[in-house]
C-alpha cells in the first residue's frame, strides 16, 4: 500500500476529490485538517477503511480513479491528528503481516 497525508489541505484538492469520491459531490467534504490517502488492493482498502472509522473519528471516502490493475484509493477526513492516527493504525496492522485486521 502507498501512504500520502495532506495537511492543510488547499480549496482545489478538496474540489478535486469532493469530485472523485465514491458518494459523489451530493455530500460535499466541508474544511478539514488533513486528508489522508491510502492506496492498494481492493481487499486492503476495505479493510484499511474497518480500521480508521473504528480507531478514531474520521470520515473514509473511496476515491474513483481508472486504474487497470483493481487497485483503489481511500481518502481519510478530519483534524490532523485523527488522520495521523488512522493511518499509523493501518500501518501497523499492515506491519503485522498477512493484513491481519
């Protein structure tokens, strides 16, 4: 899996994944602190977003992209240190080995 956290998000990244996610742009993403980005295996990123909803309070969304190898993309919303925090869960989960969740 591929790590990436935005903080401090600007107008424009939140446009372009407000676009892209999976609820559609119905229920926009107000201002947040940090988005985190997840991808990987479609597997793994339903159980990444299991994780990060239940270790802190952040938002998952699924992002839409064109990737021929089935390989998805998570945005995490919230305040900085949710979006740290649920990444560092998934990442010691994935650690473990055999995305043991």
């Amino acid at each position: 899996m591929e790590y990436r956290i935005i903080k401090s998000p600007s107008p424009g990244t939140i446009d372009i994944l407000n676009r892209r996610k999976g609820s559609g742009a119905s229920t926009p993403i107000g201002k947040v602190d940090a988005i985190g980005l997840i991808q990987g295996r479609i597997i793994e990123m339903v159980c990444a977003a299991d994780v990060a909803e239940k270790a802190v309070g952040v938002t998952v969304e699924d992002i839409k992209g064109s990737c021929p190898q089935n390989m998805i993309m998570l945005a995490i919303f919230g305040d900085t240190a949710s979006v740290e925090a649920a990444m560092e869960e998934i990442r010691q989960r994935e650690k473990r080995g055999g995305m043991e969740w």
